[in-house]
C-alpha cells in the first residue's frame, strides 16, 4: 500500500473510515514507520485542536442546563425522515460544559484501536438535498411549524378568526355610513378621512374647527347609531354583536367610536401621522376655545390631543448625538424623515424618555416607522445589570421579540436592542415581512 | 428545531465571534432566515447559514462597530478586577481567537462544526466541499490552527 495521506489519518482518528479501509491503513501504519510518524503528529494536532476550541467555549456565568446536552449521543433527537444522519457515537457532539474540563472531541488512537477490534461505527453520509449556496431553496417542510422559533416570553401573536375580523369591519362601514349619511344631510359633500384632523384641515381657523368637530360629533352620534343599528340588525346574523344586544343604541355608539378610534389612535403615532400632528399643531394655541364645546369623552380626547406634545423633525446626526451615537436604522431604505418626540406618544415606550422615529418607505411604496429609545443606563456594563434596568412595564426583556397586530391592519415588532435601545418596527405589511426586516437593521 | 440547534449554534457563532450578544442576534437572524424558507435537512443548512453571516457580521464589525466594541471590552475589563489565574485564561482564549482568525474560512467552518459533533458528509455539505477533501481540510486546519497558536503565544510572551 502506497503511503496514508494526512486526510486519511484523520478520518481514521475521526472514526470516518470504515471497518475494512480502517484495518488497512492500520495494517499500513504498522508496518511504515514515516506513517505511523505522521499519524502521531496529526493525533497531537487534534487532540490540541479539540483543547485549544474548547478554551473558547461559552463562559459559566449564562450555565445552560445540563440536561440539554443528550447523555449518549444516539439519544439525540433527529429531524426528519430526509434529515441528517445520525451522529456517530464516536463523535460526541458540543465541547465543554461550564465548569468541566474541556472535551475532547475526538478519540485517542488507542481508542480508535479499541473501536477497530471491536465495531467502528460511521456516520452514513447526509442526504444530498441540501442547497448550496445560489441553488434555489427546496420547498418548505410542511412538519416545520415557525411558531417555536421565537423565544416569546408573552404570549404568542395569535391570528383573529375571521368572524371577529368581519364584525369589526361591519362596524366600521356602519360608521362610515352613518357619516356618510351625515355629511349628505349637512350638504356637505368633501369627505375627509380620519377624525379631527381631518375636519380641521378643511377649516382655516383652528379653534373654530375644533369647536365644529365636536359639535359635528356629537349631532352626528343619533345617526351613526341609527345607521349602525339598522346595519347591525341587518348584516350580523350569527354573531350577536354588543351593538345589537341589551345595550341602548348611544351606548353602542359609544363603544364603537372607542373601538374606531383605536386606530386613529395608533395611527396617531403611525401610518397618518402627520395629519394628526398637523391638527394637534392647529389646535394647541387655543385648547380653552376647544374645551367648553367638547361634552363627554370626545371633548376630552381633543383636549388631550390639543395639549399634547407632539414629535417634531430633526436630523440624523442630532438624533444620533441623542443616543450617545448608537442610531440604528434599516438598511437599504430610502429614509424619509427623522423626529423626535417624548415616550408619551409611542404606546409600549418608557414614558419619561424621548422617543427617535425613523420614517421610510418601502420599494413597494408602504411606509415604516422605526421608533427607538435609550433604556435607562445601568452602572455597570454587566449582562445582568442591564437587564435589570429594563422597565417591568415594558413587558419586554433582553431576547424577547414582541409581535402584535394593530385593529388597522398595521403590524408592530417590538425588542430591546443590545446596546440598551429599546426599539419598536411598525408597518403596514404582514408581520412575518416586518419581521424579515430586523435582519436588516443596523 | 429551535429547541434542538439553538444551542449548539450559539456555542459555535460565540467561538467564532467571541461576543455572547452578537452570537445570540446572529443565531436569532439564523432561525428567521429559516421561518422565511424552511430547509430540509436543516442542521447543515442552519449551520452554514450561521457561518456566513458571521463572515458578513465580522466584516460589518470592523467596519462599523469597532469603537463600541472596544468601550464595552474596556468597561467589562475595568467593572471586575482580574485575578492572575483569570488574566491567563483571558490571554489564552485572545491567543485561540487570534490563531482561529488566521485561517481560512473554510478551514475555519470545518474545526468548528466538527467541534459542534458534524460528521465529514455534512461537514461537506455545509461548506460545500467534496466529501473526500474533509479529512484533508480538517489536517489542514487542525495543523494550523495549532501552529497559529503557538506562534501567538510566542509573540505574547516576548511582548511582555
């Protein structure tokens, strides 16, 4: 036999040969002496291999639990019937646990000797569907359910049955025509979208348009709940909606303008922001003016809304300097303004510190909204002192991914970044899309 | 699968970054990358997929991150004053993540996954290499890596 290279000699120490080619390079090594040399070398380069990786196994302090890592190796669990290959038992997998002196990796020669008195086991070679790289990627594993990837410490994002779905659209079109109704009835004809806001932009003094939208609001209150009423009676058949039951038609109204404007509200710090914030603008020299006119809980909101703060436009670098250099941004984006604004108006932020808002547009012309704000600083610069500082009321911790899905439609991930950014992508496209796009944040 | 690579591609993207976070973030990016187009035989597939994003991470890191880095090192450093035994054990693992930057990515790729228990067929297949040039790859690298070492170490020692 002409001499054993040094891949050989390592496949033969790997326990990748099988029985018959490893009794021949042993056969080899006993007879030839610069080989056997050889095999001496290639088992010392291991053996100081398999030491020198485990040196830079993960440190104790974040110890997993020692039952994660199978006790034999054919206990592993295996994927799929066109999965990998089992391992070989003469290839335990991982390296060392914390607190253990490394592993090694692989056998001495001795025990490969051992093995080859006895029985060598080998892995069987992989099945030859894995795609390389510029292959197109195989068809999705239907037993593959996504649900288990992400960590969620909240529960889980879970999709709204349709029926829920279709009543609320039903209520929202009863609204729609009920203000439709109005507006005819008023012989007004522009129809303006979106609460206040909308109202005002088409009024030239503020403090009157105010006055008027709520005044509008509430004569329109009677018709909306008669037109919601009449649709409710008409198009819910299975689902008793909680406009049609026990309660009186204004209390009914009074739920559903709650309910729509939920999304006016989130869309207040989204998707038609600049609307609102033009109205709030309008209106925040004369909140009095607003407030005697404004009956009930709409009055309220628009006192609110008048006397809020709102986000204003800054630059990159200024919010940058605001986040001692750390702002992040979406890779491959056109981006289109930058604000800052306080935690009051971004549901879900600590309240007391200023919110950055990255605004930009998709290829496909959706606008995304990434929010971010600095965490409370911890003294020290420890993993778990962070985590400490993270606010309870955030409901997020450090690998935590929150996904929810507004009443609009819009979808709205939020995490806590490493570098104790507390960070929120919201958007008008599907959530798993949204989330797509945190790989591309930086 | 989460459950059953999470771990083990950790372990192999914190050998190759040395930065626990980013090795979490890149085994995160791992497993959406998954979601977005399940694989069939995942565990080369994810494996290899770790691999390069933390070839693209390493370059972006350079890049971008350097000084952010190094502030957080600095803090880490000065937060717990070392003891001799803990000093050494910091040099050698600089020494190893040195030594493992030298080589080559395929080179590379191979120690650690053989590290994380694959077999040659799917070393080969993760790194697209022809199944009769692991052996010869793992020599390569095992050689290396360990030269690399030495050669580290030396330098240490005459700096100090």
């Amino acid at each position: 036999m002409a001499h054993v290279d040094d891949g050989t000699l390592n496949a033969l120490l790997d326990g990748e040969l099988d029985d018959a080619e490893a009794a021949e390079v042993r056969a080899h090594l006993a007879a030839c002496a610069e080989c056997a040399a050889r095999f001496q070398d290639a088992q010392r380069f291991l053996d100081e291999a398999a030491e020198l990786l485990g040196v830079l196994a993960p440190a104790a302090p974040e110890a997993r639990p020692a039952d994660v890592r199978p006790a034999e190796p054919p206990a592993r669990p295996q994927p799929g019937p066109a999965g990998v290959a089992p391992l070989s038992p003469v290839a335990p997998a991982g390296p060392a646990a914390p607190g253990e002196p490394p592993r090694r990796v692989s056998k001495t020669a001795r025990e490969i000797a051992v093995d080859l008195d006895g029985a060598t086991h080998k892995s069987p070679a992989i099945a030859p569907n894995f795609p390389r790289a510029g292959e197109p990627l195989p068809a999705p594993d239907p037993s593959f359910s996504g649900r288990e990837v992400l960590p969620l410490n909240r529960p889980a994002y879970h999709r709204p049955d349709w029926a829920t779905l279709a009543w609320a659209a039903s209520v929202v079109l009863a609204l729609g025509v009920g203000y439709l109704a109005n507006e005819v009835k008023h012989g007004r004809t522009t129809v303006a979208s979106g609460g206040e806001a909308a109202v005002s932009a088409s009024d030239s003094v503020p403090a009157q348009a105010t006055q008027r939208a709520t005044a509008t609001r509430a004569a329109r209150q009677p018709t909306v709940a008669k037109a919601l009423g009449s649709l409710a009676g008409s198009t819910l058949g299975p689902r008793p909606a909680a406009a049609r039951g026990p309660k009186p038609p204004r209390q009914a109204v009074a739920d559903a303008m709650q309910l729509a404007a939920a999304p006016a509200e989130a869309a207040g710090i989204a998707m038609n922001a600049p609307a609102a914030e033009l109205a709030a603008a309008r209106a925040a020299p004369s909140p009095a003016a607003a407030a005697p006119g404004a009956g009930g809980v709409l009055g309220a909101r628009a006192q609110r809304r008048a006397a809020a703060p709102t986000f204003r436009l800054t630059n990159v670098d200024e919010a940058a300097a605001h986040f001692a250099g750390t702002l992040r941004t979406v890779e491959g984006l056109a981006l289109e303004s930058v604000k800052i604004g306080p935690g009051t108006l971004v549901p879900g932020a600590v309240p007391t510190q200023d919110v950055v808002r990255l605004a930009y547009t998709e290829p496909s012309g959706r606008r995304l909204q990434l929010d971010q704000q600095r965490l409370p600083q911890a003294r020290d610069a420890s993993r778990e002192a962070r985590a400490r500082a993270v606010p309870p009321a955030l409901g997020l911790g450090y690998g935590d991914t929150l996904v929810t899905t507004g009443p609009a439609g819009e979808a709205r991930v939020r995490w806590l970044d490493r570098s104790g950014l507390w960070m929120s992508l919201m958007g008008n496209l599907p959530a798993d899309s949204l989330r797509a796009l945190l790989a591309r944040i930086r | 699968m989460y459950a059953q690579y999470h771990e083990s591609l950790v372990r192999l993207l914190y050998r190759r970054t040395g930065d626990r976070d980013r090795a979490e973030d890149l085994a995160q990016e791992v497993f959406v990358r998954a979601l977005e187009a399940p694989p069939t035989n995942p565990r080369p597939w994810l494996f290899a997929v770790a691999l390069n994003l933390a070839r693209d991470d390493g370059r972006r890191a350079a890049r971008h991150d350097r000084k952010l880095e190094q502030y957080s090192a600095e803090q880490e450093r000065t937060a717990a004053p070392a003891a001799d035994e803990e000093i050494e054990r910091r040099e050698k693992t600089d020494a190893v993540r040195a030594a493992l930057a030298q080589l080559s990515e395929k080179d590379r790729g191979a120690l650690l996954l053989k590290a994380e228990g694959f077999g040659y067929g799917e070393i080969a297949a993760a790194l697209g290499l022809a199944p009769g040039a692991v052996g010869t790859t793992l020599a390569r690298a095992r050689r290396r890596l360990v030269e690399a070492y030495r050669a580290e170490e030396k330098r240490g020692d005459g700096s100090r």
